[in-house]
C-alpha cells in the first residue's frame, strides 16, 4: 500500500474523558479513556503507511469500545518487517485483561500471522481490508475474528476476500461497509487502484467500530 505521509499534530485529540500518548521509547501510539479499561487492541498499520495515519480510527474505536487501542509502528511502515512487535503490548499494560491483535491491509495479514503462531495469547482477531496468506490457515481456532471491507475496495478482489473467509473460524463475523473503500479506514488520501468511496473516511470509521462493538457485545454474550 503506498500512501503519503499522515500528520500526527492533526490526527490526534485531546479530550477530558479520553487520553493519547505517544512512547518514547517504542514509538506506540496510545489511545485510551482516563477511566480503567479490561479491554486493549493492538493495531498494525497496512504496508508502507505511517501509523499516525490510523489515529483517527484507534480514538474511534477506542472511545466507541471503552478500550485502549495501541498501534503498533513498524520498521519501514511494513508490518512484514516486525510482526511480533505487537506481541510485546499486553506487558505493558498488565491491568488490560483482554487482547486483540488486528491491523489494516497487510497490517491484517501480519496480525493473523501472530495468531496463527502463538493463538493462546490473543483472544480475538480484527482483519480490515485483510486477509490470512494462503499458509496461515485459522479456521481450526476456537477464537473470535472479525472481517470487515469496504464494497467499493479498490485493492482486494471481493471473490478473493470471500473465498479468504474459509481460513477463518466458522463463527468468525464478517462486515461489508456500502460505500467504504480501501484508504477509507485511515487518514492518508486517496490511494492508487483504489475506488472513489461513496461515504466520507470519518463515516467509515464510525461503521468499523460499530461493526467491532456489536461483535465484541455478541461474544462476551456467548462465553460461558
């Protein structure tokens, strides 16, 4: 995915109820409610896009899920690069006591990755406009995963996104958002090859995270 650069100075909000950091130390962007959260999703962006991009979802996301969501950067802005950096996050947060991986484009495919790998760390997988490599076959896991894609994606092929969903659990949820394209998700401008969206990027991430809170309310429903 080759997008320009996303400024982070406009990306990121300040609210009383709500809070965002950046990490000096591992360059994580933090985006969290001032109250205690049980909730965190660890975020990877998709392939060669800065992570700053991706602010404006996480604070939606994590205002609309009371979580804290964290994204992760990568070396050269290519999760291929640093897959299992994400997988250092939940130390560092020791009082969350839920963890989803998930990520956007090839971000997503690098998240599926780690759960492929090491599944009894996570419990629950996001996929934005992704999909698991044709190796990494999930559909055995007892764990909730989420798909969600914009019906005017540009990048992904909707037969090749539906015939993805096979490597996915059986219960795993998917989500169509009409009118959503490929870049819609994030904050970097249009995309080469991508689609000109029928909704506006803040619209897209509205429906993201409702499709996310109503899947989150459904599985915490069905766990004994």
């Amino acid at each position: 995915m080759l997008a320009p650069s996303y400024p982070a100075a406009s990306a990121i909000t300040e609210q009383p109820s709500y809070q965002t950091s950046l990490s000096e130390t591992t360059g994580w962007l933090v985006f969290s409610p001032t109250t205690p959260v049980s909730t965190g999703v660890v975020f990877y962006p998709g392939g060669k896009v800065q992570p700053e991009a991706y602010a404006p979802l996480a604070e939606t996301i994590s205002q609309t899920l009371n979580a804290t969501v964290i994204i992760v950067p990568m070396p050269l802005n290519l999760a291929v690069l640093g897959a299992s950096r994400g997988e250092e996050v939940p130390d560092a947060f020791p009082s969350i006591q839920h963890w989803f991986i998930g990520g956007h484009s090839l971000g997503g495919t690098m998240a599926a990755s780690r759960v492929y790998k090491h599944p009894e760390r996570w419990d629950g997988l996001v996929l934005l406009a992704s999909y698991p490599q044709d190796s990494h076959d999930l559909s055995q896991l007892d764990l909730p995963v989420i798909s969600i894609i914009g019906d005017r994606d540009g990048l992904i092929n909707q037969d090749t996104w539906r015939a993805s969903l096979q490597r996915l659990p059986a219960t795993a949820q998917r989500g169509v958002i009409p009118g959503g394209n490929h870049a819609g998700f994030a904050d970097y401008g249009p995309q080469e090859q991508d689609n000109f969206a029928g909704i506006s990027p803040e619209q897209q991430r509205a429906m993201t995270a409702e499709f996310l809170a109503d899947w989150l309310s459904e599985e915490s429903h069905s766990s004994p």
